[in-house]
C-alpha cells in the first residue's frame, strides 16, 4: 500500500482555514461549592480568590451539584463547560492508580477542562456532563501520597490525566501548592501537561527539579481545528522556552517535556510536523533536560459517540474502516492507526528528534 492511498481517506475530514480567537483566561458563567468543601480551609481560600475575580460562587444546599442538564446533551455540555463546581474529592481518588507508561501513580486536583479539544480524551472517561470540578480537600490529597512513595527510589506522579491544571491556575492556585510540595520532597517527582502558556506565575517557584513541566503541541492545522479555547501553538513554543531557561535568564529552570498528541496523518503531514520541529529548534536553542512522548490518534466507540454528541459538526476522522483494533484486558476495543502508518508516522518523529534533539529522551510512542 503506498503512502498516498493510506491517508487518502483523512484528506477529506479536514476543512478549510478560518479564523481563530486569541486564547483569554478562562472565566465560567456559573460557579458553585458544596458545603463540605467550603468547610477545606482551601475551599474558603478559593472561594475568596474566585470572589476576587468578580465572580460569583453560589454555595449548594448539599454536596450534590445540580443544574447541569439541558434538554440536549449538546446543552448540557455547554452549561457544564460554563460550570466551576468546587467539591472535595471522593474517598476512592485517594486509592491510587498506576499509570503506565506516563508514571507511576496518577492523582487528581481537579477533573474537567475548560478547552474544546474536539478529541478529547475525557469524552467517555468521566462519569456526568463534563463540568470542570476542583477539589477543595488539596491538602488532603498531596499529603496522601507519601503511602504510595517506593522506599529510596524515585516515584512520578502524573497530576493531568482528567484536566490541564494549568487552564485553571489563575482561578485555583493549587498547581503552585502542588509544585512547592514536590519541591520539598526527597525522591517523588510531579509530572503535568498543559495546552496553555499562563506560566508567569509559576516561574520562581522553588521546585526543585523535582516538577517536569510537559507542554502538548502539534501541527498547526490539527491545533486550530480541533484545540479550541486553547493558547496557540507559537504561545505554548514560547512558554515552554521560558520554563526551560535558566534563572538568570528569567526563565524557570524547570525540566520539561513535549507531548505530541494526537499524532494524526492529515493532509502533508511531514510538511506541517517539520514546521513545528523547526519552531522547536529555534526556541531550544540550549542546553535543557527535555522528554518526548509520542501519542498517535485513537478512540473507542463509546469516545465517538460522545465526541459526536459534543461536536456533531466535527472535522476529526474516526472512521472505524480505515483504522486497526486493539484490545484491553477487560475486552474493550480501541481504534489505532494500521501497522503501515504507524511504522511511517514512528519513524518519522524518532528520526526528527534524534536530529534536532540528540540529547532529549523519548519516553514512549503509543
């Protein structure tokens, strides 16, 4: 099969350029807390940051959040998009769950992410409409994962597997506690990614290099087609330089990584994926502890149809005829790209990294 017949297919989801909105923090239209979070002395801290906003937070009758439901579940997802719930994380989210090949455990400050990334990976993971709930118990959280801590070794702990903490920061200021509480740790190591560039903030924070700053990008089409409410690919690139740059500099000294996700073989793939190299090229331009990780495109039926409801006018591809199946131990199907793309598509980026970036690690490729 050759090259052109393998994309063929894809060609034809993508769609015209068009114009796109400068990413602003976001602000929701309706905030709430419950009254057990309130009790957190950090739910009463984000309560008056988020009043200090000029929001108003409206304080629920009991610890269920309600009003989320609209008579469609395109409606529902808009009001839940607009929602901030502040809530104290359940007893089953200090149980923690490994998280191979990202890290060791994962844990949560938050669920839910203000973006439209019209693949996300939530779509089909979280239970309800996809309001973006902060957990105002943070204290108790970060102080329970010493039990999970392996004796005289290092241990990763993923914070960005249901949300991009950073797209909240201005509001919650929980990655800056997390960050300084890993900093003062001897052998466990913070790992988050984000598609935003609000890091101002969090650059003269004593971390430690305990905390692995990881910024998501791709190519310039796949960003403007499908990553809405997020900062532009030239802001994350920016971003990520000053995290990486060393103090003197007024950068943040942080160790960072770079995910590539989703991967996807649109239209001149190698053209647009060779551009967002050489922009990485000219902003590290130094010496910095850099990571890839590598993640092509893949969705479940139960994540299409979800996708589908959320964005019916969608322009990504998930046709099943074109793609390979995977299967969990648990019996579920997952949709990847065929042996032949994923050969060309892994050669691709490997080659690129170990010519721009010989010193940078690749961590995995899925």
């Amino acid at each position: 099969m050759q090259t052109t017949d393998i994309f063929d297919g894809i060609k034809e989801a993508f769609l015209p350029e068009s114009d796109y909105k400068p990413y602003k923090l976001w602000m929701p239209k309706r905030v709430v807390i419950t009254p057990d979070a309130l009790k957190e002395s950090y739910g009463q801290e984000l309560y008056e940051r988020i009043t200090g906003h000029g929001l108003h937070v409206e304080i629920m009758k009991n610890n269920r959040i309600t009003g989320l439901r609209g008579a469609t579940e395109r409606e529902t997802y808009k009001i839940a998009k607009n929602t901030l719930a502040i809530v104290n994380a359940p007893p089953s989210t200090f149980n923690l769950r490994p998280i191979p090949p990202s890290a060791d455990w994962q844990f949560h400050l938050a669920e839910g992410c203000p973006a439209h990334c019209q693949y996300c990976y939530l779509a089909g993971s979280l239970s309800g409409p996809p309001a973006i709930r902060v957990f105002a118990n943070l204290p108790s959280i970060l102080n329970n994962l010493h039990r999970f801590e392996r004796l005289n070794q290092h241990t990763t702990f993923e914070a960005s597997c249901y949300t991009d903490p950073l797209s909240l920061e201005h509001l919650t200021g929980g990655l800056e506690k997390t960050i300084k509480f890993f900093g003062e740790k001897e052998n466990s190591y913070l790992r988050f990614v984000t598609k935003f560039d609000a890091i101002q903030p969090l650059l003269n924070i004593p971390h430690n290099g305990h905390t692995r700053f990881r910024i998501s990008l791709n190519a310039e089409p796949v960003a403007k087609r499908l990553e809405g409410g997020t900062a532009s690919v030239p802001a994350r690139i920016k971003a990520l330089r000053k995290l990486a740059q060393p103090k003197e500099a007024g950068g943040g000294n942080y160790p960072i990584g770079i995910v590539l996700a989703p991967i996807m073989p649109i239209p001149d793939w190698k053209e647009h994926y060779t551009s967002l190299f050489d922009q990485l090229s000219a902003n590290l331009d130094f010496n910095c502890d850099l990571t890839f990780e590598l993640i092509s495109h893949r969705f479940t039926p139960g994540s299409k149809d979800v996708l589908m409801e959320w964005y019916p006018n969608t322009s990504l591809e998930m046709d099943e005829a074109s793609r390979a199946t995977k299967t969990n131990k648990f019996g579920g199907t997952k949709y990847v790209y065929t042996k032949e793309v994923m050969k060309e598509l892994k050669t691709f980026f490997e080659q690129q990294i170990a010519m721009r970036f010989p010193q940078a690690s690749i961590l995995y490729w899925t």
